[in-house]
C-alpha cells in the first residue's frame, strides 16, 4: 500500500500541473486510505504537502505574469488568520467522541472525513462544468469587493484549517466573481494564496502533532516531482478533458469516502 502511495504523491503534483488545482483533493484519501495515517493528523500533512507544491507551482506563474500579489495579499490575509487559528485552536478543542446516530458512534477523524468527501462533491461539480471563462490578462482592471472577500477568504481558511485541502475550487471562482480576474491570472494567484495559507496552517499544528518528517517530505518531494511532469504534459493533453475526466473521477471517490465512513466501518 505504501508504494501505491508513493505513486499516488506523483499523481496529485500531475495533477496540479496539468489542470492547476484538484490534486489537493486527493491527498488526504491518499494519507489515509494507502499510508494509513490518522484522519486529523492527515489533514494537517496534506497542508505542508499542498503549500509546498502550489508554492512551486506558483513560481513559473509569476515568471510568467499570470499572478497578481495585490489580490493575493487582500484575499490570503482573511484565509491564513482564519485556517491559523483553525488549526491551532479549533481543531484541537474538537473532542473525539461527538455523537451517535443509532449504533453508528460519530468520532473526530470520521467527522473531518465526511466533510471532506462532502467539499470532493462540490469540487468535482466545479470539475465537471467546465466553464469557460475570460482567460486575456492584458489589461486587467482589478475591482475589489472588500467585505466579500473577507468573508470568502475567511470561509476557505476555517475549511482549509479543517480538511487539509488547498481550497482552489473555492478560491479561484471567488477571484474570477469578486476581484473580476481573468480565468488565467486566478489560477496563478489561487497557487500562491493556496502556498500561503497552507504553509503558515501547518504551523498550527507545530506542538499538536508529533510529525513524521520523514514521510512527509517523501511524499511532498513526489507531489513537487509530479507538478512538473503535470506542466510538461499540458501542452500535449487537453486540459479541459482532462478536468472533466479528473472531476468524475474525485466525485467517485467523495461518495466512496461517505459509504465508507458510515457503513463500512
């Protein structure tokens, strides 16, 4: 299961790089379903995981001009306080026993897991519609609307403090609809939000968690490894069919994740 698991990191960093987002959706299954790792202390690798390869990511996006910091610091202010103090003082007051439904015993990690299956189904709606969207940069006039963007930003940091995920299928609409970016610009500026965020949330667990580094920096240099391979293969894949494809194939798993939890265990 382990080697799946290692093959499984190069696919989420392909999947970044040929679609510019999606993969971060897979890595908590991935942590938890082939590396047997603890729901709650997954969602916190999948940030170190997700920030690191969106930071990388982000890179070639700013070389190329397809990245607007301004809108980066006035989204990402709200989500990086927001998934901070999520992952430093929500999700450890979460006690692990919450409730019971008949003789199915709701706990902590199936909690976070069912919510993350829940945030698989809307991401993989966002997948599957392909909308296409204005992608000329040129010219761009940013319009701000500050007091949705606070609660937008403050929205994706408390879910990604929770879940773990990078939270592009929330952010880059937002961008689009409420800072008016052109498709192109908001992915860009969406990986380095996401690296952001994701990064400084990891510090939250800093004292929580006891970190296997070892791990986590394999599968994390896998995922980085796979961002590149993912850019290479978009100029020779579609990526608009592949989005489609990838979005069925993340809903499938989103509803697998719910039988699982609730009847399966």
């Amino acid at each position: 299961m382990e080697i799946a698991g290692y093959i499984a990191s190069v696919l989420i960093g392909i999947s970044l790089g040929l679609i510019g987002g999606g993969g971060s959706i897979l890595t908590v299954p991935v942590l938890v379903y082939l590396f047997g790792i603890d729901p709650v202390l997954a969602t916190a690798y999948s940030l170190f995981i997700v920030g690191s390869t969106s930071l990388v990511g982000a890179y070639p996006k700013y070389k190329q001009g397809l990245l607007s910091i301004k809108t980066a610091l006035i989204f990402g202010a709200p989500a990086i306080a927001a998934v901070f103090a999520t992952r430093k003082f929500i999700v450890p007051a979460i006690p692990h026993d919450l409730f019971t439904i008949g003789s199915l015993a709701i706990t902590k990690p199936i909690l976070l897991m069912l919510l993350f299956a829940v945030l698989m189904v809307f991401a993989s709606y966002s997948m599957i519609r392909g909308k296409k969207e204005d992608e000329n940069c040129n010219g761009v006039a940013l319009q701000f609307n500050y007091p949705m963007i606070l609660l937008e930003g403050t929205v994706v940091g408390v879910l990604t403090g929770l879940v773990g995920a990078g939270g592009g299928f929330l952010i880059i609409p937002a961008l689009v609809l409420l800072s008016k970016l052109p498709m192109k610009l908001a992915v860009g500026t969406s990986l380095l939000i996401i690296a952001a965020k994701s990064l400084i949330g990891f510090l939250g667990d800093i004292g929580h968690q006891v970190i296997d580094w070892n791990l986590l920096l394999i599968v994390t240099a896998l995922a980085i490894g796979g961002i590149f391979i993912g850019n290479w293969l978009s100029h020779k894949i579609s990526g608009d069919k592949l989005k489609r494809v990838f979005g069925w194939f993340v809903l499938v798993m989103g509803i697998y994740i719910i039988i699982k939890e609730l009847f399966l265990k």
